[in-house]
C-alpha cells in the first residue's frame, strides 16, 4: 500500500507546482535556519574528550585574602604555592599542572625569524592524561621533570613550519634565550573546546610549544601573567610568592571513591590554608568538577548562539504553521477526489495514511533544500569574526538530523489537514459532482 500511496502523493504534489514549491520552500526554510544554529550549539556544547572527560577532574579553591562578598565561586585557577602543594601531593592516578603564556621560538638552523608563539608549561601526566596523539616521539617522563630538563613538544603545525614537517625529534629548539631538545611532535590536534584551559569560551588553537612546568619557570621566568592579584606583586617577573592566580591542574581518577576522596582533600587543604590565615575562606568555596560539568559551570555555549538557537526554532514553528495552512488548502481542494475514494471503498485510516505520505515527500524534499541551506548557512557562520567560527561543520550526526525533523516537522504540519480530509463526507461530494 505504501508505494501506491506514495505514487498517489507525487502525481498530485506533479498537479500543482506551484503550492508544492512553496510548502517544500517553507519547510526547508525552517529546517535551515534552525539547523544552522543547532548545530553550531551541538558543537560547541559536545564532549571534547569522550570516554574520558567523566575520570578528569578540575579542583579549584580560593586563595584570597580578603574575600570579596561576591565572590562566591572561585577563580578558574590559583596561585602558584597552592596549585604546587597539591601537585606534590601526587593524590590522584594521574596529574597535571598547567599554566600558560607566550614566548619567542626559533629554530637557528632554519634561518626564519622568531616566531611570538604560545607556550604551555605542564607536566608529564599532560600527554596520556589528554590522550594527546604524536607524530613523531613522544612527551617527557617525570624524572625530566623533576630534573628541570630542557626538553619540549612541538606541534604539528610548527614543525610543518620549521622543520617542514619531517621529524624533528632529537633538534634543538630556541626558546626565548635558551636551548631545549624536541622529544615529541604532535598529530594535528585540536580538541573542541580547548576544555583543559579554564578560561571561559576557549575555542583557540592549543599552543605551538609544550615544556616542562618545572623548566619553564626558569625558561621563560617574567613572561607569565596573572589572571588577576587580590594584592600588588612587589616583583611582577616572579609570581611564585605573588598574591595571583595563574596556576591550575586536572586530576585523573578512575573510580567514584578516588574522586571522593580526592575532593575531600582538597577541601581540608583548604581548611588547613584558612586555619593558617593564608585563606579567607575554606572548603565552602572547594570546587571538583569532571569535563562536562566544568564546562557547563563555565557557561561554554555563548550567550547569543543560545539566543539565536531559541529564534531559529520560533522561526522553524512559523514556517510549520504555514505549511498546515498550504496542506489543509491543498487537501481540501481535493474533496471531490477523496468522495470517490471513499464512495468506492476507502476507509478513513486509509485516506488519513495518504495524505501523511504526501506531507512527508514534501518533508524530505524540504529536508534536502534545507539541507543546503544549512550548509550555506554554517558557511556564512564561518566568514564571521567569532572564536568558533572553524567549528562551523555539519558532522555525520546533523546531517541525518536533518532529514529526520524535515520528516517529522512535515508530518507533524500534515496531521492535522489529513484528519480533516479524511472526514470528508462522501455523499455531498458525489452531490456536488
């Protein structure tokens, strides 16, 4: 019965050009306005690190003294002393700890001029902890890092431009005034959102230099800024002793019950610095969050995406209401048709069954126009000067989306039209016949 309702559908919806164009135009209209702005939201609010983002852990406290009455949540990251007593503490299965700044690389063999790059000082436990993929080498152990050694990781995109793209493993690097020996080269990799970075709505490119924490400190010492200082660095070169944050760590803990205990720890650290008076404030201001829930604390999806999300959908919910207006004229207008239908035999299930056929070709013709209305659409997302705008793609996933609610909003348009074209009464059409 499908494909002659089917053949039904596309000899009437052939009859009349005219109205079939304007319902499969207002169809994938909707479809692709909501569709682009759907899917920019879908990206941008996506597990950066499936599989694992629910076993790392982001621990933040608050360091500062005096608290401030509105700050009732704490910094994103913290200050030196208090990101390396938990470090040394080694209480998680793995841990990094990170921080973040530019620097002046070149490679002197290559005769190109310095490059002004960003550098991310971090430790050994970076590489697995962030399933971080290489080219060529590897990351550093964590005897280098206990050694201060002059190592580092480049990525795949300084390599191409230093080295073009041959491995690079076992070459000296200058970074700002000193030496270090490259170990590793990154595949190209570029999580979405940059999630191990606490700063809100990161969208950037990771850093084109990894070294080691301990190393960097003495490296590229005056060259780290803080997030902010609650009192005046007496020497901003040295913010180890500083009253700034500018330090963070991931944990990694495989079970619950570690990262229980991990939070408990924190928090008592925190207690211990309040009991002290190096704190304000204690363990109330303690915060462990795995991947997504960080970054849902971070409000990661902008604001106006979210807004133009809700516009696209009202947008999606005017055009369907048209389409219920065209399909209700466009069944009505065949009244007398279905009276014969009926008078020979049709039943009401029956005709209901071909005008939902006829409302879902419509559907994915619609979906199929909507489709490249999506694709322009997110093109246009991409020219625009935002952050996220090389994250404007339609995956795999968006693209059967597509097709599924152009269906179903035109199955859903067409519901309430096939209802009333299936009451339609034979005896008075036959009449008027």
């Amino acid at each position: 019965m499908f494909t002659y309702y089917l053949d039904l559908a596309l000899r009437s919806l052939k009859r009349n050009k005219v109205l079939t164009a304007l319902m499969v135009l207002a169809i994938a209209v909707g479809i692709g306005a909501s569709m682009t702005t759907l899917t920019v939201v879908h990206l941008l609010s996506g597990d950066p690190i499936p599989g694992k983002s629910s076993v790392l852990y982001f621990p933040q406290l608050d360091p500062e003294n005096p608290a401030r009455a509105d700050h009732t949540e704490p910094y994103a990251v913290m200050d030196y002393r208090s990101a390396v007593d938990l470090w040394s503490a080694h209480r998680a299965d793995r841990q990094a700890i990170l921080t973040s700044s530019s620097v002046k690389v070149r490679a002197a063999e290559t005769g190109r001029p310095p490059l002004m790059l960003g550098l991310l000082s971090t430790s050994s436990d970076f590489f697995p902890m962030f399933q971080v993929p290489f080219q060529y080498g590897s990351g550093w152990s964590a005897e280098d890092d206990a050694r201060h050694a002059r190592v580092a990781v480049i990525s795949h995109d300084l390599n191409d431009k230093l080295f073009g793209g041959a491995n690079s493993v076992g070459r000296s690097l200058r970074v700002r005034d000193t030496d270090v020996r490259i170990v590793g080269v990154l595949k190209p990799w570029r999580p979405t959102p940059l999630f191990y970075d606490p700063w809100p709505q990161n969208f950037s490119k990771t850093e084109d230099v990894f070294a080691p924490f301990t190393s960097s400190m003495e490296i590229n010492e005056g060259n780290f800024l803080p997030y902010t200082c609650w009192h005046v660095p007496e020497d901003t070169h040295h913010l180890q002793n500083a009253d700034c944050v500018w330090v963070w760590l991931w944990a990694e803990l495989d079970s619950p019950a570690k990262a229980a205990a991990y939070a408990r720890f924190v928090a008592d650290y925190a207690e211990q610095q309040k009991a002290m008076g190096r704190f304000a404030t204690g363990r109330e201001h303690v915060r462990v969050r795995d991947v997504m829930t960080m970054l849902t604390a971070r409000g990661m999806v902008p604001g106006d995406v979210r807004l133009q999300a809700w516009l696209a959908s009202a947008f999606l919910a005017i055009c369907l209401f048209n389409a219920v207006g065209l399909l209700l004229a466009k069944f009505l207008r065949r009244s007398g048709e279905i009276g014969v239908r009926r008078a020979l035999g049709a039943s009401r299930r029956a005709i209901f069954a071909q005008c939902l056929v006829e409302a879902g070709v419509i559907g994915l013709l619609g979906g199929f126009f909507g489709w490249l209305l999506t694709l322009a659409g997110l093109w246009l997302v991409r020219q625009q000067p935002v952050d996220y705008a090389h994250l404007a793609h339609l995956d795999t996933g968006m693209f059967l989306a597509t097709f599924v609610m152009a269906i179903a909003a035109s199955l859903l348009a067409g519901v309430i039209p096939a209802l009333r074209a299936s009451r339609v009464v034979p005896a008075w059409q036959l009449k008027a016949l």
